[in-house]
C-alpha cells in the first residue's frame, strides 16, 4: 500500500510521473506556500497512485467477502487523464470485471501547485442482474510510515455540539498496537468529530479529510513497529446493486507538508481558499458584518415589512456598515412556531407585499439579504406532510406516526426536482440574495430505518447525492448566490459542503465570551472561513446597565463574518462603541483569510489567557489577538510571532492606544511582544504592518 517515505532521493523519479513545478506561482497565495520538500512528498505518493504500472489502491470494499486488493489488480484497467486546468489534472482509472458487469472508477485529481491529492470511487452495475453483496466501502485504506521514531501523533477535533468545547483540538498519540476510531453521530458530518485530520508522522505528515455530508467513520490502528494504517469512509455499507445502478462514496483528500506541523494546517488553510470556497463572479465570499433581528422578534416570529425595515434604517442611520440583512426562522406559513417547516409560503399576514418589500428596501440602500429555510425536516400539518407522504421518509416506516416529524427524501428525483423549483423561485420572486440552509434533526435513523437488509447505506448515499445535486443546481441556475449550510450550528461542515457554502453560524452556542474564544482557537486550524453572532449591549437575554457596550464580549466574537444581533431601537446604546469596534472589526477581517498561529495553548479556564495571530504574507501584515481571562492574575502576555521576515522592519498598532512602534521581524519572533492588560476580562488587538 502507498506509505511516506523521505523525499530527498525522490526528486528526479517522480517528474517521470507528474510536471516538475513551476518556479512561479499563478495563484495569488493569502497564506502558507508549499516547499520543495512538501511538493517531492506529495509527488511521491501520487506517483504509485497514477503510475500505468502500480497496483496500489489506497480505497477498498469487500465483494461477495473477498477483498478487492486481491481481485481488482486482475480485472481489466483503462487508464486516462485529462487537465482541468493549468494547475490540475484528472486521472481516472476503471477496473472492470471479467464478466463485465462491476466497473469500479477511481477518480483521481492531483495539483502540481499544492501539495495536494484528492479522489472519489464510484461503483456501478452495467450488467441485467443485481451484482454480489457490496460492502464495507472504504475511501481510504492504506497504510502511512513513521519517517522518524515509528510514532504517530494524530491532530484532530471535537465536532459543533452547540458547547463551549465545539472545535476543541484533540491530540492522540497511537503507539504500536493501539488503535483509535473517529466518526461523527446521528448523520451530520461535523457534530460529534470535525473530519478533518493532520497526522504527524514526524516532521512530516499530512492534512486530510472526508468530504461526505453523511455517516463517516475513521479507524487508525498501529500495525507493526512503523505503519500506521487507516481505514475511513461511510459508516455503514451492505448493499447489492441494481441493474444499471451507480453510486459514489466519499470524496477523500490529502494536503502533505513537511517540518513543522502547522506549517501542514496553513498549508490545508491556503488549499481550501485557493481551490475549495465557492466562489461568485466576485471572488471567494467577503469578510463582512450583517446583522439580524432574531433576539428582537422572536426569530421572525413577530416581524413583520416594517419592523424589518426599521432595523435596517437605524443600522445605517447609526452608520453601522452592515453588508446583508438575515431574516431567519418564521418568516413562512407556520403555526405559532419556527419549528413547523413544511410549507414554504411566506406568511403575507405579516409580510402581504412578500419578503420582496425588505428585500428591495434593503437593496435601494446597498444592503444584501439572507433568508433562512430549513427544507429537509418535514413536520406534521404543513403542505409537505399533507401533499406528499410519499416524498418522505419516516424513521419507523413500517408503522409510521402520524405525529412525528420526517425528512423530505432529497434522493427522491421528483421531490428534488420540486425543491430545486420551489427554491430557486423564491429566490428569483422575493430578491433573495445569500440561502441559509439549516437541518435541525439527525438524519442517520431515517436513512438506515428505509434499507433493506440487503440495501444498507444506500437510502444514505442517495440522499447525499440528492443533497449535493440540489445546491449544485442552485448555484448553477444563480452564479452569484452565496449558501449558508448551518446544521444546528455548525454541524454540517465536511469538505463537499464546504465547497458548496459557508458556515455564517459555526455553532449555536453564542454570546458566551470564553466559548466564543475557544471556537475561533479551535476552528481555525480547519476552516479558513466561519461567522458567528454577537450580542454586546442590552437585551431581554444578555443583560447589562442601559447604553453600555462589552468590548471583550465583541471582540471575543471577531470572526470572518459576523452577526450584529443589537437592538438598535435603542436611544441609548453606545453608538460610539459600537463604531469604534466595527470599523476595528473590518480593518482586521481580512488577515483571518491567511495563516493561523495559535500563540497559547488551548483552554476555556477562567485563569488563563489565550492569545492567536493571524498573518497575510501577501498584505505584509496580521493580527494579534489576546484575552485576559476573569481570573488571570499575571496582568502580562509575551507572545513570539511566527512567519514574519526577520530582515524587515513592522510597524505594530495597539487599536486601543494611538502610538505605533516599528520593530523588525527577528525581535517579534524572537523576543515577541508584551501585552498588557489591567483589567479582567479584557482583550487586546494588535495589528503589524510590514513597513516599505
């Protein structure tokens, strides 16, 4: 099996196989650049991969029992490639059986920019009859070596349990003989486990993930004195297939690094910018303020045309640089509760001229809009349950409950041919600019309760295509149409999703300063880009003497993008603050699109500080951010900064204090910078600025 091994004497064999790098980079690169040394590490493995002559097959399945490692080196391969862009090429290889019937393609792509491979099987039936019994279907199957040491060290992530601890880094050391199982729960990809990982060989490693918006599960299990094998993909798989049918597993991918580890994350941070966020005909999707009035109203549950319109006057009255308007749950027919999904039809009680009235308002001032739906939980008395049972999917379907709740069975083509309409018609009619998708239930007891014990995963795997189906529609029908994918928070965040949208809620535990701290620390090794909401003045759930603003609490909430939730009816709210902090907020937004420095270690005590940088070696600049926590009792943090030039000089702003100091680069990573903060809780941000 394809396994690391040292790339100093494996330079000149592998550009038989994959293009030499180019000494330039075409992308215009926000973060980490890869070295010779990651690239060689990269083209190493892929070579075995892609070579006409290996046999090495880093995925697997069992047919009728027997292992595909022993029978597919046998059946009939064709091999092709074809670029797809000046920085990527497609290899695809198809194993056919000798009867063919079962075709296996293995879809291969591999950048000569990044250190980067990523593949996805697909299993299809083109014989008359069923095929034999499928099953235990891994993405990944193959063993790493250790390059130093025999040890491994696993970096990973609790999932978005709407907790303080959502995204917390975990560090599991598997020593030989150990073994150690990762998988999310309930069906929603990053809830339980974030599936990302960065395996430390030592001193080399690589970033990895399973993109797969379903049941995924990843063992690592140490199996001699110097390999480590992995195994990772959709939970459960039993299943024959049908004549003419086809299906896919997870998407698998690979960013290699050598050195130091979070070199490997800032490597994964700059990939996923630079080929993986959707993009508009804009770009990749802003760095931004928006705000909502969901803790005024009750959700949307008591807004109505002009209410909504208020709050975005007064926001740009108070010059408050809101760049969309969030209309969130209740805004549809519903009865009394934002919970009662299912019939997609604005309630014109409150909303007569439709949500098209906010929309254009909110456009003739500058101002995007984002509308929340939630169309997959189907609940009893809507439109949905009514009209089309046989759309959807109950988790006792032999006996199902009238009173409880379903799924729209989004592998079910009319029904995702409905949605696709419905939605995009919304969209088009009431000037719906961002999508905000929500799943509020676990989906994997509605899958598994609608397969035939012959069929297992596969009511799963089609409503994972149909999921994935649907939004590509969307974007394709709406080339500027931003998606949010919140899942209960941030439950819903594996690598095709993310391809797809954007976390604007990466967690519903909100308004929780040392939370909130927590998640920016722990998420950032993983996703680039992720929002959040913040509440900082009075409300009926965050009180606070009248007017006053928590500058620790906003600055705890600082994010890619983030969710003004303020009651800005309010004559006496801090208006200065609120500037003062927002104008703060978007000067450092940008530097969070670069690399991550964690520059304390992780913790959610009260006697602790935490402190990260962010830095943009394309800005020549970053930002220091730093909390002194309530019971901290050292008034004083010396932070080193990491990835800075020695040899320039920085100009460095304290935002709180109106003097700036020019220190070099050789000092700030050497001997760092002083932070001092006289009160607690409080939190200090600090800017450089490479000077010309």
């Amino acid at each position: 099996m394809p396994s690391f091994r040292s790339p100093s004497n494996l330079r000149s064999s592998i550009a038989r196989v994959l293009p030499v790098l180019a000494l330039g980079l075409p992308w215009a690169t926000r973060g980490a650049t890869p070295t010779p040394d990651d690239l060689a590490l990269q083209r190493a493995w892929v070579g075995q991969l892609v070579s006409a002559t290996s046999s090495r097959i880093p995925f697997s399945f069992l047919l009728d029992h027997q292992a595909s490692a022993d029978f597919l080196p046998k059946w009939r391969i064709d091999r092709t490639n074809r670029p797809l862009d000046s920085h990527r090429t497609e290899y695809t290889t198809v194993f056919t059986d000798p009867h063919h019937t079962l075709t296996v393609r293995w879809q291969i792509v591999v950048d000569t920019e990044f250190p980067a491979v990523e593949w996805t099987v697909h299993l299809a039936n083109r014989g008359p009859q069923p095929t034999g019994i499928i099953e235990e279907v891994q993405a990944l199957d193959t063993d790493f070596a250790a390059s130093r040491g025999g040890s491994f060290t696993l970096h990973h992530a609790v999932g978005s349990p709407a907790e303080p601890r959502s995204f917390e880094p975990l560090v599991t050391a598997i020593g030989p003989g150990q073994e150690t199982r990762v998988a999310t729960t309930g069906g929603r990809p990053s809830n339980a486990a974030m599936p990302y990982w960065n395996l430390d060989t030592g001193g080399q490693g690589a970033v990895f993930a399973v993109g797969w918006p379903g049941q995924w599960a990843a063992d690592f299990r140490h199996v001699d004195s110097g390999k480590l094998r992995i195994r990772a993909g959709q939970e459960r798989t039993r299943f024959r297939l049908e004549a003419g049918e086809e299906v896919r597993g997870p998407l698998l991918a690979l960013v290699f690094w050598t050195g130091d580890r979070q070199h490997g994350h800032n490597l994964w941070r700059s990939w996923l910018l630079a080929r993986n966020l959707p993009r508009t005909r804009d770009g990749l999707p802003p760095t931004q303020l928006v705000a909502c009035s969901s803790h005024q109203f009750n959700e949307m549950l008591e807004a109505n045309e002009e209410n909504q319109k208020l709050f975005i006057d007064r926001y740009l009255q108070e010059r408050l640089p809101i760049r969309y308007w969030w209309m969130d749950a209740g805004w549809y027919v519903n009865s009394g509760s934002w919970v009662n999904t299912g019939t997609w039809q604005i309630d014109t009680k409150r909303f007569p001229r439709g949500l098209r009235a906010v929309t254009d308002h909110a456009h003739a001032k500058g101002v995007r809009s984002i509308v929340w739906f939630e169309p997959e939980r189907v609940t009893p008395g809507t439109w949905l349950y009514d009209q089309h049972p046989d759309w959807l999917l109950s988790d006792s379907p032999d006996k199902p409950d009238p009173k409880k709740q379903r799924l729209l069975n989004l592998g079910h083509p009319e029904a995702r041919r409905w949605l696709t309409d419905h939605i995009d018609g919304l969209i088009q009619e009431q000037g719906i600019d961002l999508y905000r998708q929500d799943f509020n239930v676990d989906p994997l007891n509605f899958w598994r309760a609608n397969d035939a014990p012959d069929r297992q995963g596969i009511t799963e795997i089609r409503y994972v295509s149909g999921y994935l189906a649907f939004w590509d529609e969307l974007r394709r029908r709406h080339p500027d149409l931003i998606i949010d994918s919140c899942a209960s928070g941030g439950r819903r965040n594996d690598l095709e999703t993310v391809r797809r949208s954007v976390p604007l809620l990466r967690d519903d535990h909100l308004f929780e300063p040392i939370g909130q701290q927590a998640h920016t620390y722990g998420i950032s090794f993983w996703l680039p880009y992720h929002g959040t909401g913040t509440l900082v003045g009075p409300s009926r759930i965050f009180p606070l003497p009248a007017g006053k603003v928590d500058v620790n609490m906003f600055r705890s909430h600082m994010a890619p993008s983030v969710n003004a939730c303020w009651d800005v009816r309010r004559p006496d709210l801090d208006y200065d603050t609120l500037r003062r902090l927002t104008s703060q907020l978007l000067t450092v937004q940008p530097y969070f699109l670069g690399d991550y420095y964690p520059l304390t270690p992780y913790s959610r005590a009260k006697e602790a500080w935490i402190a990260w940088q962010f830095d943009r070696p394309d800005l020549g600049g970053g930002v220091v951010q730093a909390f002194r926590r309530d019971d901290a009792k050292d008034a004083t943090l010396r932070c080193r900064l990491r990835g800075l030039s020695p040899q320039a000089n920085y100009r460095v702003t304290d935002l709180d204090k109106t003097d700036r100091r020019v220190v070099s680069g050789r000092e700030l990573q050497e001997s760092g910078i002083e932070i001092t903060l006289s009160d607690r809780p409080a939190a200090a941000v600090i800017t450089y600025t490479k000077e010309d």
